[in-house]
C-alpha cells in the first residue's frame, strides 16, 4: 500500500557553487541562475498535489522552496535537521585551498567518505543521523500524501542511500545536480527510489561547472 511519496530536490546554484567553494552551512544564497533553477522546478511541480512544503533553514534551500510553495499557497516549514553537512573548518574556502592546506584528509574524502569527519565538522553519519528520523517524522505525518524536501547535496545523497538500504560508503556514486528532483516513495513500510536526480525541467539551464562535468 502507497504511503507517503517525497519528492526530494536540491537547492539552485549559488555562487559558491560556481566557484567550488565548500559551503556547509555558510548561508550564501542563490546567483541569478539558482534563481532561474528554482522558477523552473516550480514550473515542474505546479500541478503536483503538495501536502506541504518542508526546506533546510538555509537561505539557498528556503529560497528555492519557497518558489515552490507559492504556487502552492503554502508556507515553507523549515527542518533544522536538513541543514547542509557541516564543513567545519573548510567552509567558504575553494578545493584547491583545501587541497593545499589538509591534502591527505581532502582525498580521503573523495575516496572513502564514510571514514571522514570535516576538521571542526561533522561525518556523513552524523548527518544521516539527524536527516533520516526527521525524513522518517514527517513520512509518519503525511500518510497517502506528496510532500517536498528541499535540501542539500550531501543530505540528499545520504538520505537517497539510506532509502536505498545503502551505507553512506555509496555517498559519491549518486549525483546530485543544482535544482534536480528525486521522488522517494513508502509501500508498505519500505522505501523505493521512483525518480534519481532528473534535471529534465531546467533544459538547457546548466551552470559552467555542471556543463564541463558532462
């Protein structure tokens, strides 16, 4: 039987984004482009019967939501829980200063994530830790119905892997572009993914970085 269905979406581009900035929990808000991503993926979610409209308290995430809810007249309830992870100590500085002062732990993170705590920050369990049983709270609240989740790279891959019954080991073999829709769905008290990272709605909408990256 279909319980609740999340459709989980990333936050727009920022201009951190473009400049491969970790930004964590840094509130740096949309570039004109986010802005342009989050009408988009309203444009793809107005006819989409909405029960609610949750987002991280991030500026990024509430922003793009709230291009969402709009539509919906709804309000956005914010999550603390979906907040981005927290770089700790390399938040706000490019990969390539990071690379240069903490190397060794930097490609630890892109080879083996899970063994990972951000100097001053926090794990990728930590984050699947506080994510998931507030994913899980608002699944118990919304029963039969269609809820959005705006939130974050690194909270979305974990929650995607967790419903995946996957380990957060799995963290870099799931994408997550600016502005994209997941579609999370309950049956019978399991959990499948039905949509991973569809971008279909931005069309040509893609940032330099995300462009050189295909």
């Amino acid at each position: 039987m279909m319980g609740c269905r999340i459709i989980l979406a990333r936050h727009g581009e920022t201009r951190w984004n473009l400049e491969g900035r970790f930004q964590g929990q840094q509130d740096t808000e949309l570039s004109p482009l986010g802005w342009e991503q989050a009408r988009l993926l309203a444009d793809a979610l107005e006819r989409v019967p909405l029960a609610a409209v949750y987002a991280s308290p991030l500026a990024r995430a509430r922003e793009t939501a709230a291009q969402v809810a709009a539509r919906h007249r709804l309000n956005v309830e914010l999550v603390p829980a979906f907040r981005e992870i927290s770089h700790g100590a390399w938040e706000g500085k490019p990969h390539s200063e990071v690379a240069a002062q903490d190397g060794e732990r930097l490609r630890l993170w892109q080879s083996r994530p899970e063994l990972v705590t951000m100097p001053g920050g926090e794990s990728l369990a930590d984050v699947r830790a506080r994510a998931w049983p507030a994913l899980m709270a608002l699944v118990a609240r919304h029963g039969g119905e269609t809820i959005l989740v705006v939130a974050h790279d690194a909270v979305n891959k974990v929650l995607l892997a967790t419903a995946l019954g996957l380990g957060v080991e799995a963290f870099w073999r799931i994408k997550q572009d600016n502005a994209c829709l997941n579609v999370i769905e309950e049956v019978d008290g399991a959990f499948r993914v039905a949509l991973l990272n569809s971008t279909v709605h931005l069309g040509y909408l893609l940032s330099e970085v995300e462009q050189k990256a295909l």
